[in-house]
C-alpha cells in the first residue's frame, strides 16, 4: 500500500513527508534543528518541557513539535521572536531550580542544559527564588543520584520503565516538591534496582551519574609496595576515543593501551582473552547440559545487572543460569593465582583494576562470591568515562598517542572474545567452540549471523552434529521477561540462552560515552559500535576461544580443564536469590 505523503512548509521550505510525522522529525528531514530537552527518540516523547515549542500559521500558542503530527498545507515557524523568547523563559525557570555547580560536575561539557543555556545565551536569571533541596543518594556501590541537578525531564523515568520493565524510580509528589524517586524515597540500593545504568544514559544533566572511584585507583598507582593491574573489556575500545571527539564506533585499541601505561600501571591485560576463558567453560557446561539434558535452557550469566534482575525477579529460574563468573572476574581471579605463582608477586600486593562499560561490574564487583582466599578476584571497576577523566586528569594528548601492544602473556585474545561486547556475541562465540566440542571437529563455520543485529529478541535454530539447537539471544531487561516468561509457563523449548541487561549489549552500557538526545535521534550508535568489534573479529588471526594459545597453556599448566576442580574453584560462582526491596 502506497505511503500517504504531506505537504507543508518549514522556514519557507515546502517540504513532504509520511502522515503520521512529527513536526520535529519533518523539520530535520529540512535540516532544521528544533532544540529538546525531554525527548529521547522511542524512548520518551511526551512534550513535558516545551523547549520544542514552534509557531504554526493560524492557531493560537504554540505546537509541541516532538508530539504534534504534520497536517496538509501547515506552515510552521521554528524561530520567530516568540518562539525565542517562549524558549528563552522556559530555560530561565529549568536553570533557576538548578545546581549551578557546573565546573565540578561529571557532565560539564557534556550536558544538554548547558548546551542549550549556551546556545540561547541565557547569562542572567530573571527568576531567581526559592530552590528545591534533596539529599544526595550515594549508597548504592554503582549509581549516584543528585536531584539537586534534575530538571524533571523524566527521560530516566522512560528508560527504566518502558525500556528495561523495571520501574525502579518514578515522579513522586506535587507542584514544587515534585521529584524522581523511588518507592517510598529508599536508596537506590534497597529498591529494586538493577544498576543496570540506562538511566545515567538517558540523564540529560548530572542528576544521575556512576559512583566514581578513581581517586582510589590514583592512591594505589602512586603506592610503590602495589602492582597494579589493569585490563579492558572490549566494548570499550569501540567507545572511548568518543570521549576525545573521535568518531563513533572508533577502534582505538592501541593508543587506549599507550594511555593507560602513561598513567602508570604496572601490565595491562585485555580482558577479551578473559572472555576466552569464559567461553571454554560456558561451551563445556552448555555441552554437558546438552547431552544430560540438565538444567535446558542454559542461560548466559556475564550481564550482572542481568544476574541481579533474575535474582530477584525470578529466582525459581537461577538453576538455569551457567555459573560462570563474567570474563573479568575470570581474569582478575586468573591473575591473582596463576599469573601471581608464575610471576613470583604476593596476590595481596596485586590490585586489579577493570575497565568496564558497565556500572553494574562495581556492584558485581564486591559480591561475597567473588572471593578467593580472602581476596577480590577485582579491587576496582572503573567505567568508560573514568578512564577517559584519568586520561584527561593526567593531561595526556590522546589522539595523539602512538598504538601500543597489550602486554605478553595475558594480552593474547581471539575474535571470539571481541564479540562479547555486542549482543548475541556471547552466545555466537560459545558455539563456535561448543560445534567443535561436539563433533570433535576444527569445523570452518565461524559466523552464526542468526544471533546478530540490533533486535531486543532473536531467536533462531542451529544445527549442530546434526542436532537442531533452538537458541535466543535477548537485550535489555524488558525483553529478558519475555523470555523468562516463557521459560516459566513451559512454551519455549530452548537449549541456549544470551542476556544482556543493556539494550544492545555491553556496547551500549551504562557507563560507555553518553549521547545526547539529538546524536541518538541522527545515529545508530549501537549498530556503529557493534560493526567495530565484528571488525575487529573477521580481521584476527584466531577467531576461536580454544584456538587461543596462553588458554591452551593455563589449562595444561594449571587448570587441567574446563570443569575441573580447580577451574570450577576459581571461575565458577554461585547466585543468591534476592529481595527486591530492603526495609519496607
């Protein structure tokens, strides 16, 4: 059926689009930009804060054009005089109920308030009176909410609850004393939270933003008596050259590693040879479970903010989960054994440090079970952003920098482990190595595109030995329930389950580089970011976890096998059915 086509006119341009588009969506389609502030695109457009406010010809006031749909014939205005002054007021009443802390706040330079008082040279505010006043919410080990700072856009609103199905924090009260909070203003911490961080990347301001804990990292690089260790999780070196002005989606793997020996760590490790590590024990469990038809379907546990939802949501179904730690908490777990004995260090002087997308690694982090000996598998989880602030704090020219190697013997990955960070490729690289396993063959099928794309669900059968695999790779938490819902009424029969808690996987963590509303309506960050790693794949020399050399090594001079006892030991875990809400 032939789309029905508008006519209007924008700024003096005649313009046609679909039926049913906005005047904000048709404006850009004319290259004009209409300034936001609450919108988010298919996340929350609902015209509460009136900055895109336009002038169509013959009504009275104004249109909100993030909601208003075009009409044949319309003539719209975007900046005329009342247009300007309307925006200009509406800014003016935002900034007067404002934090105006701006130099010292995590998003300074990279907040769309600021951006827009900016652009709108608000220099004065006419409405100076009486301001709201919150506590700071700190204790949760992942997010920080300073509402001082919120401009009751409810765009964090929208992506905890139309995006992940949680519905952690919500408006609360009226008039004045209007706020985002939680079920009866608890901490972030004794609600049911998944620390999943989707609000903090929808926050416009610097009301919500990652519990920072680099001041601890700086101490224990200056401490002479410490070895500090750090390594990097895959996701981010397809983001973090965003944070130096570089393109989205840009590979900068080599001048990340130069950076983070000029801020002096000891070795830096790639966490993807984790992920390695992972695979060899999640494919050897998967087949185990296969052929026992045990515990069918296996779910993926890497996601903690995924492990923390089903802890609490759905514990009846943990058995399901593989008890395989994250990759970096293998890693860490690795380093402060193997690598110590062969090494000659005291584990108790190591200080593991990881780079991660994700703001939920902070709270994995410190789980009890991740503990050997009485040591953290990891002592510190820095995000993304973190390190480029260290970068930054450290004065260090990064486009600049020269690509270096990471360091030998841990810095040896394969493609499969660069996949982790994209959704389905976690469960990609574990079939790749389970279809090996299986048959006992080095088989040539490498790339199992049925789990790939940008879908929040795929499902899909794949036939190995012989044998039809039913397989489903899910991101972001509100496709998780679907999936679990079906698990739990008994209509699914799959074998292999992938979750992830972020939309599109670790690349689109709550602690990757955060894009504003008008970058996310223009570009598809997640697909750019995702073709980086699947770049980064097709061109390595080993595309197979088992394939990976320092692997092979660790297992025959130290783990024996995957599933062994001491392999079970150190990288397996255990989950704990949770509470959703502490104290009410």
């Amino acid at each position: 059926m032939e789309e029905k086509m508008v006519n209007l006119t924008i700024d003096g341009q005649k313009i046609s689009v679909p039926s049913g588009t906005t005047i904000l969506n048709a404006a850009k389609e004319a290259g004009i930009d209409i300034p936001t502030l609450c919108f988010l695109k298919d996340i929350n457009e609902v015209g509460d804060c009136r900055m895109c406010i336009v002038e169509v010809e013959g009504r009275k006031g104004f249109a909100t054009s993030c909601i208003q749909t075009v009409e044949e014939g319309m003539v719209v205005h975007t900046h005329t005089p009342n247009v300007l002054e309307a925006r200009h007021v509406i800014l003016d009443l935002i900034i007067s109920n404002h934090a105006k802390d701006c130099l010292t706040c995590t998003r300074s330079g990279n907040c769309e308030l600021q951006d827009l008082a900016i652009k709108f040279n608000v220099l004065n505010i006419e409405f100076e009176g009486e301001k709201s006043k919150h506590k700071i919410d700190d204790l949760s080990p992942s997010i920080v909410r300073d509402f001082n700072k919120c401009i009751l856009c409810r765009r964090c609103v929208a992506a905890c609850k139309n995006v992940q199905g949680i519905g952690a924090i919500d408006c609360i009260n009226r008039g004045f004393e209007s706020c985002i909070s939680t079920t009866y203003d608890k901490s972030l911490n004794d609600v049911n939270c998944t620390f999943c961080g989707q609000c903090i990347e929808a926050c416009p301001t610097g009301a919500l933003h990652e519990k920072e804990t680099i001041n601890d990292v700086w101490i224990k690089l200056k401490d002479p008596d410490t070895v500090v260790l750090v390594q990097t999780a895959p996701a981010v070196r397809v983001a973090l050259g965003e944070e130096f002005g570089m393109p989205i989606g840009t590979n900068v793997k080599g001048k990340m590693i130069t950076a983070l020996k000029r801020l002096g760590f000891d070795k830096v490790f790639d966490t993807n040879t984790g992920a390695d590590f992972t695979i060899m024990e999640e494919a050897n469990e998967f087949v185990e479970r296969f052929k026992n038809h045990d515990n069918l379907p296996m779910i993926t546990s890497c996601s903690p903010g995924w492990v923390k939802y089903i802890e609490m949501n759905y514990p009846e179904l943990l058995p399901h989960l593989s008890s395989c730690k994250s990759p970096h908490q293998m890693f860490g777990a690795i380093l402060k054994t193997y690598y110590a004995e062969k090494e000659n260090i005291d584990p108790s002087k190591i200080y593991v440090v990881s780079v991660m997308p994700c703001i939920a690694k902070k709270f994995e982090r410190q789980r009890p079970e991740m503990k050997e000996n009485g040591l953290y598998d990891v002592d510190n989880v820095i995000t993304t952003r973190e390190l480029a602030r260290m970068i930054k704090q450290a004065n260090i020219e990064f486009t600049k920098l020269e690509d270096s190697n990471f360091d030998s013997p841990m810095g040896e990955a394969t493609g499969a482990g660069a996949i982790f960070g994209t959704t389905g490729g976690v469960m990609e690289a574990a079939l790749r190595t389970a279809q090996d396993i299986l048959t006992g063959e080095d088989l040539p099928k490498i790339d199992f595109e049925q789990v790939r794309g940008g879908e929040g669900i795929k499902r899909a059968t794949i036939s190995i030995a012989g044998k039809p695999i039913k397989v489903v790779a899910a991101s972001g938490l509100k496709n998780a329930k679907t999936i679990l819902e079906e698990i739990k009424s008994g209509k699914s029969n799959y074998q292999f389950v992938e979750i992830m808690a972020c939309p599109g996987g670790c690349i689109m963590g709550g602690g990757q580089p955060i894009k504003s509303s008008k970058i996310r309506r223009e570009v598809d960050v997640r697909k750019l970011r995702a073709d980086a790693l699947y770049d980064i794949d097709e061109k390595s020399t080993i595309r197979k976890s088992h394939e990976n050399p320092i692997v092979k090594k660790i297992y025959a001079e130290y783990l024996e096998a995957p599933g062994s006892y001491r392999a079970e030991k150190l990288l397996h875990t255990k989950y704990t059915p949770r509470e959703k809400y502490k104290n009410i």
